[in-house]
C-alpha cells in the first residue's frame, strides 16, 4: 500500500477531476500533519535506535536474499532448512500453493524494488541484469494467473518503476531500456487468454507456454475463482497498459472488477468468497476481509488512487460500509453470510485479514483500525507469530505462520498515520521473534506450528517483497531512502508503481455504472481528507486509550461480549432458545423445540444420535436461524468432547554444535510415558539401539545408558520398545518410521497409543518421527557423532552463551542444519507398531470423518473432524468459541495391528462447507417462500 491513498485532500475539498498528482501530495500532507500531532505528546525512539533497528533489517535481508542467491538461484524459492531452491516437479506437491511457482526465478523478480528501497542499488542493477540474462517466461507450466500477476507481473513493473527513476538520476542503471518492462508486456499477453470467458473474470490457472484448454494446457477446466484472484489485477494491467500503451489490459481488468461489481448481493453490498467464473454464481456465500476477498477491496480503493476514476472510490466506499456494518465487530472482524449478514458465517478469522487496519489507514478510519490491529498484536504477544487461522477466544485454528508481512504492512501504516512510537515497539518485536524463532542458518523458516516452535521448510518469495520493506520504511527517515516514497503506491504484494502513471495514456473510457445502485449517507462519499483534529483529537494519549481495553483481551476466556448475539428480547417474553449444551434427546420438550426448529433425530444402529435440519420446515425464519445456530453449537460441542482426548503435538530440537536449537522437528506424542507437558524437558544426547527395532532386550545397554534411544518403527508395539529401551536404561526415547521417504508433507502425525495392558511402568517421555525428519538426526550423528537433542512440549529459546561460541558454519555443514517439521494437520493413533496404514489400507490416505455423516447433519455424540491447515478456506460456523486449540487434530483409532488387512476407515462424509451452503440455502428458500416470491 502507498500512504498516498484515498484520494482526500487535507481540510480542504480537492475536487473529484483533479489530476492525481495533485491529490496524492495532499493526502501526504495529511499524514504529516497526523504525525505532528502525536509526536508532540508521546515519548519517541531516539534516531540511534531506529538506525540501529534499520540496519538489523538490512541484515536479516541480506541473510535471506544472500542465501536464495548462493543455494537456491535460478530456482523459484529457498528451502532454508535443507539449503536449497524449491524447484517445481522436483519436489513433493504442496497443492495450490504450489501454483505461484513457474521455473522463472520468482524470488529475484519478487525483491527487485526491495532492493532499491533498502538502498542496494548495486545489487539492484546485478539482479536486473540477471532477470534479463536468466529468466525464462515460456516454460510448460501451469501457474496461478493471480499470484503471477501480483508477484511476477508486478515485481517486473516494480523493477521497472525504479530503474527508470535511478536511470534519471544518472548514476545507476545508464544502459537500461525498458527490458524488464518488455519482459512484463510479454508476461501479460501470456496471462490474456484466462480472460477468454463469457464473464470477464480469468480463469484460475494458465500454462505458460500453452495457455488455455489445449490438450497441453493441462488446464482450463476450472469453473471457480475467488474473488481476490479475480478482483487483485487492475493495478498491475493498468500500469502495464500505461506504461506501454497497450490498451487491452487495463479494459481486460476493468471488464473483471464491472463483473464481480454487479454480482454483488445488492440487498447487503456484499461479496462471496468464490464465483462461478461462467455463470457468476456465487459458489461460497461467506463474506469477510480475509483470505480470498481482500485484495479485491484493496485494489478497488487503490485504483482510484492510482487511476483518479472516481468510480472505484465509490464501489469501495460502498463495500466498506457493509463491512462495518457487518463484518466489523470490534476489535473482530468475523465472516457473514452475504443473503444474511447478521448471521456469523464462521467463528474463527484468518491470518491474512491482518492487511485491513492498513486499508483503513488509507480510507482515514482510525479508530478500528487501531482497536484490529492491537488485538492481532495480542495474539502475537501470546504464539510469538499470527497463526494461519485463530478462534474468536484467539486460539489457535490453524498453527502454521508462513512469515506473512501483512501485520508489519498495517503496523508501518499506523505509525505513518499517527506517528505514535508505540508502533516502532511493535515493529522491533516482529524483528526480535522472527530473529529468534524463525532464523535459520540458509534464511527464515517459516513456521509450521506456532506452539511448539517447528520450522517448515519454506521461505516464500513474498517474504523478501514485502516483510522487509515495511520494516525497513517503518524505522527509515525520509534522507534514508534514495527517492520520495510519496510519489508511488503500493500494489498488494508491496511493488511500487508511480502515481504519475495516473495521467499517461489515458485512453481507457471511465463510464461510471456505480451510482445508480449505491443508495448510501452523502457522508459515505467524502472527497477530503479527514481532519486531524477529529482523526486525533488533542489528548496526545488518544490511540493509547483504544488500545488499552484490548491489552487483556487475549487472555480472556470466552469474550462473548464481543460476539454479535441476537438479543433475547427479540421475541418479546420466549424463552430463551435451545442450547446445545443442554439437549437431552430423552427430554419430550426439548424433541419438540427441535421440530419447531426444522431439526430432526435420528437413532443409528451403533448407538448414536444424529441430527439433521432442513430449515425449510422450521415454522418460521426466527426458528430456522435458531435450528442453524443450535446445529453449530452441537457440531462445536461434539468437536471439544474430543478434543478433550486429544494430545498436542511435541517438538525435538537439537541443541548441540552447530545447530544450538535452530532446528525444531515436530513429534508425534505417546499416550503413556512421561507427559512433557507437566514435566521438565528431557535433555540428552542421542544413541541408536541393538537390535534396532527395541522389540527385544538391547544388546548395547551400556551405549544407551543416561542418552535418548533412537528406534526403527515396526514389528513389535510402542510401548513394548519402550519397555526395552527403558530396561536399558534409556531417558527418553525417539521412534523412528520404517517407511522410507515418509514424510510430515504427505502424512498425518502419528499419536503413539500403549498396548492394551497397563503402561504406567513406562516412565520416560517417547516420541515419533517420520522418516524424513528422522534422517535429520541420523545424518547428524553420522557426521559429527555427538548429537544432543531437546525433548519438550514445545520449542525452547536458544542458549545465546552457546550461540557465542558457535563457528562459522562451511558449505558440507549446512545440509545437516535443517530439516522437514512434522505437519500438526492430522493425527493418527496407533495401537500397534507395525506397518503404515498407507501400505495397508486400499485409500493410501484415508478420508477424515466430517462431524455430520449425512447432508446437514451432526452427532449428537463425539465426532470425528478434520481441517485441513494447507487451505485457505475452512469449514464456515463450525468452530466452537470456546475449544481447545488443536482444531485441526483428527484422531484415528486403531484396535488391530497396523498389518492388520481389515483396517476401517469409516465413511466418506460430506464436506462441511457444502453442508452450510445447503443450510443457508434452505433458510435463504423459507424467507422468500414467507413473502410469496417461491
């Protein structure tokens, strides 16, 4: 984002056909005088500080893009824990995520203009060169047509922005001519045949060489896209077409945001999450800020500010009433439905909805920004990084942390809208964590489990485009940076676009289709920019005192307050509705509110209740939203009973030269043994034992003694290894897999489960590793015989009097500093340790249980679930507010052997977002059926 938004003007109207240029100098002015205010009353960091925090910025710059370059390069990205570049086909699949990687150096197209903001002008022009000499477009690739606009598209029009600038200046970039802008024109018609569909919007995906729907292609047949992907394009075509010229691909963006513009739900001004891209059906009826919406409304208000077309002002000023009308529940921002927004769609947010207090910055709505934004510092207070996905108790949903800028974007925003140096405070602790918990010797890990401290091996290129950009501007003085950052505007993945772009090659027609649908408050469309007294009133402790009710907030358990409740009074003199936790299925009363409310009971043969709801047979609207409500809540209930059986996951670090706990491998825990969640961490170093199956009594007890036994999974139980391992005695002990090349990136984390007989002899901690993770250690021992590891519950800090006398590490080294974390997606239980249920079962991944085993269904009794941390989109109104943190755990039970033939799987269920969409539709159906239009 560019701090030039919103197009106001400060205290005086700007008018609505003013030149942009002028516009954007304004809203600066506006930010300067803010600034001015707050730092007349608030104690400020000294510039030494800052310099001293701007320059550790450059340094963790410079360790990842140094290692990108020296192990990863030409590849798309660094895998920091095993030293080398993610190559497409070469690696297992990650799914969609993969989809940003098209074999054409991603991350040194990405960090071009981070370069030149962190002043690295040299290296700037070496990088340019590189793109020039290396860099191939024409590969046989399927990519994602959004994340290659916004990353490559936009780091090649970035990249191009700046090296003109430092051409003019005369000193760098003197044979430069306009390269990288022909590479992003050819990149663009490359990308134009995705729009070929009867709406405008693109398809999801294209192939680089083939483009679309040719046998080749291998894409093509995709009927969705999120909004976001469709919607997060104008900036980057736009500037593409004034820069070059070529009309086609700001009309093709256009043509994409008119579309989704009329799809919107006209009665609530909302969007869903996914479109039909044929039909514009909406396909995913939930609505919010986060993950796949929030670029689109980021890029409706920063076109105005880029373009100056008064229209997409409009459109967003529209959008961002309904979402405080909504979506905002201060200091909550939770999804809705869009045909009923009063109605929660979900009750966990996700981590990328952490961009919006910056947005709101740019709209000059202050305040919920500030509120937002101090309770996601909270959360970060509390699991050192913003989890993937976390409930409205703010606890964890999804643990994963990919190192994601959007909390530093908006953390730099506030600082430059109020000056307030607590802002500086937060950006110096997102520079200590990831420091201390995500450094690693090849770069920054991002995290896989943010409660125990894991690594995954991943460092995304948006890490460098971004996260240090926006740490480097929030502690950077105006003399720091080599040009004016006011005269450009950030795209959403931070590239920077000049605002003179606004009145070049202006041949695009602006019909503006908006108003003749917006019917909203005059002061809805206020064309200057707020005034700061009103921004900030007097008291110089103003945003102190919005923050302050927040500071405890995480800490709280079950802040209902702030989750929006019908009030009872709603009905005049009901009693209050059913709740779940209340229903007694023999209870005649209860039987009979159910019915009322469309919910029906049904006994199975193996014992089990099960519920269903059609709200179409509720006796009314008010009864169906009731029936919908007390299905969620049972769903919640049955999720948290067994949750309550359920064991986290654990972590192994190892703790000796040259890794001083920079490696954190995740474990699978044991349900007997030492429980390291109530006991101290078990150190030791680490010894592999005879027989190395531990399934008979060890034959080298004396080279296992006072260490950590190492032992080979199969043909015997756990606990019967443990037994051994024990006698021998061991202090603790690590299960190694016997599948070779299992891997946390293709299975579920294992829960070693006892034997049946009593295991409370069984006295020291055990835990699981998969192949992969195991190597880690075997590799280590191999190469440098003593290998000390930590057995915790979660990772440790390091010890800084060993990180003094650490030695630089050599290139033989850095292979064994790293390794694959196991994934807490998923569990498994195993009775027996045997073979892997993959070589056993005829599904080499058996399908989680769903909490409903039929259409609109739930258990009245414990029940099965599983989500799936790798998505972006999550099962919407299913999650407690109330539960346990391990949300995404699935436990699967194992009476038999795992050689056993006859392992069950149970049934595939039905997923649960299909289950709420059916849900929505049958109370969306009752109210139209109550006004005679069905």
């Amino acid at each position: 984002m560019s701090e030039a938004g919103g197009g106001r003007g400060c205290g005086s109207p700007v008018p609505q056909r003013a030149p942009w240029s002028l516009v954007a100098t304004t809203a600066a002015l506006c930010l300067v005088t803010a600034t001015s205010v707050w730092t007349a009353g608030a104690a400020p960091m000294s510039r030494e500080e800052r310099q001293k925090l701007g320059n550790q910025v450059l340094e963790m710059f410079d360790h990842a893009y140094g290692n990108y370059m020296e192990h990863a390069y030409p590849a798309d990205e660094l895998m920091p824990l095993t030293c080398r570049g993610r190559v497409r086909g070469q690696e297992p699949s990650r799914g969609d995520v993969d989809d940003a990687l098209g074999k054409f150096s991603l991350t040194l197209i990405d960090s071009l203009d981070t370069l030149v903001v962190l002043n690295k002008t040299k290296e700037f022009e070496d990088a340019v060169r590189k793109v020039l000499t290396d860099v191939n477009l024409d590969n046989d690739v399927v990519v994602s047509v959004f994340e290659t606009n916004i990353r490559v598209l936009g780091g090649l029009l970035g990249g191009h922005s700046l090296a003109i600038m430092l051409k003019e200046k005369g000193e760098y970039m003197q044979w430069y001519n306009d390269e990288l802008l022909q590479m992003a024109k050819q990149l663009g018609y490359k990308l134009l045949p995705a729009f070929n569909t009867t709406s405008g919007l693109p398809y999801p995906r294209i192939n680089l060489k083939f483009g679309i729907r040719k046998p080749e292609a291998r894409t093509g047949t995709e009927t969705d896209t999120c909004t976001a992907c469709a919607g997060t394009l104008i900036l980057e075509f736009a500037a593409l077409s004034r820069f070059t010229g070529a009309t086609i691909f700001e009309e093709y963006a256009r043509k994409a945001l008119d579309f989704l513009w009329e799809k919107r739900q006209r009665s609530s001004n909302l969007v869903g999450v996914t479109i039909n891209i044929h039909t514009g059906d909406w396909v995913r009826k939930d609505s919010g800020v986060g993950a796949g919406i929030d670029s689109y409304y980021e890029y409706l208000l920063k076109a105005y500010v880029l373009l100056g077309d008064d229209s997409f002002l409009e459109r967003f000023n529209t959008h961002y009433d309904a979402i405080m009308r909504y979506i905002s529940q201060p200091p909550l921002l939770l999804d809705v439905h869009i045909h009923k927004p009063m109605l929660n769609a979900r009750t966990w947010m996700d981590a990328l909805l952490a961009f919006f207090p910056g947005l709101q910055v740019l709209k000059g709505d202050i305040r919920p920004a500030i509120e937002t934004h101090e309770m996601l510092y909270q959360v970060i207070k509390k699991h050192n990084f913003l989890p993937e996905a976390f409930t409205t108790d703010f606890r964890v949903h999804w643990a994963q942390h990919p190192l994601r800028p959007e909390f530093a974007e908006s953390t730099y925003f506030l600082y430059k809208a109020t000056g307030d140096p607590y802002y500086l405070e937060v950006g110096k602790t997102l520079i200590e964590n990831l420091n201390k918990y995500a450094r690693v010797p090849c770069g920054f890990a991002a995290m896989k489990d943010v409660r125990t401290g894991s690594h995954e091996d991943r460092m995304d290129s948006f890490f460098l485009a971004e996260m240090f950009k926006y740490l480097y501007l929030l502690f950077a003085d105006k003399e720091d940076i080599i040009f004016d950052i006011e005269d450009y505007i950030f795209t959403t993945e931070a590239h920077l676009l000049p605002l003179w772009l606004s009145t070049t090659n202006q041949s695009i027609s602006k019909k503006n289709t908006t108003s003749e649908y917006v019917e909203l408050d005059d002061s809805n469309f206020d064309w200057t920019c707020p005034n700061t007294q009103i921004l900030f009133p007097n008291d110089p402790l103003y945003a102190q005192s919005i923050r302050e009710p927040l500071k405890n907030v995480v800490d709280k358990s079950c802040p209902r307050g702030i989750i929006r409740v019908r009030e009872e009074s709603f009905r005049s003199g009901a009693k209050p509705p059913l709740r779940a936790r209340d229903f007694m299925a023999t209870n005649p009363e209860h039987l009979e509110i159910l019915k009322k409310m469309g919910v029906s009971l049904i006994h199975l043969k193996d014992g089990r209740v099960q519920l269903v709801q059609h709200a179409i047979q509720a006796a009314s609207s008010v009864d169906a939203e009731d029936g919908l409500r007390f299905m969620q809540e049972m769903i919640e209930l049955s999720s948290q009973q067994q949750k309550e059986q359920q064991l986290p996951p654990r972590a192994v670090q190892i703790v000796s030269h040259p890794f001083f706990g920079r490696v954190v491998l995740t474990a699978g825990p044991a349900q007997f043994g030492l429980d390291l969640s109530k006991h101290k961490e078990t150190r030791g170093f680490v010894a592999s034992s005879k027989p190395y199956n531990g399934c008979s009594e060890l034959t080298n007890p004396e080279a296992v003694m006072g260490k950590i036994a190492l032992i080979q999974r199969g043909q015997c139980m756990f606990a019967e290894k443990a037994r051994n391992i024990q006698n021998a005695g061991a202090i603790g002990g690590i299960v190694i897999d016997d599948n070779e090349g299992s891997s946390s990136d293709t299975a579920p984390l294992f829960q070693m489960a006892g034997d049946g007989k009593d295991t409370d002899d069984i006295k020291i901690p055990m835990l699981f590793l998969f192949s992969k993770e195991g190597s880690i250690i075997l590799d280590a021992i191999r190469e440098y015989e003593e290998v000390e590891v930590l057995l915790s519950d979660k990772a440790k800090d390091r010890d800084p009097e060993m990180e003094n006398e650490e030695q630089p590490f050599s290139e033989n080294d850095s292979q064994y500093q790293s390794a694959e974390q196991l994934a807490p997606g998923s569990q498994e239980v195993d009775l027996v340790d045997g073979e892997s249920p993959e070589e056993n079962s005829p599904n080499s991944h058996p399908e989680p249980l769903s909490p409903a085993a039929t259409d609109n269904a739930a258990g009245a009794s414990p029940s099965e679930q599983n989500s799936d941390p790798t998505e972006n989109q999550g099962p919407a109104g299913l999650d407690g507010e109330c539960t346990d943190l391990d949300n995404q755990v699935q436990e699967q039970s194992e009476t038999e052997e795992d050689s056993s033939p006859n392992v069950s799987w149970g049934k595939k269920a039905q997923p649960i977002d299909s289950i709420l969409a059916d849900w929505n539709e049958d109370i969306e159906a009752f109210e139209m059926m109550e006004k005679g239009e069905l």
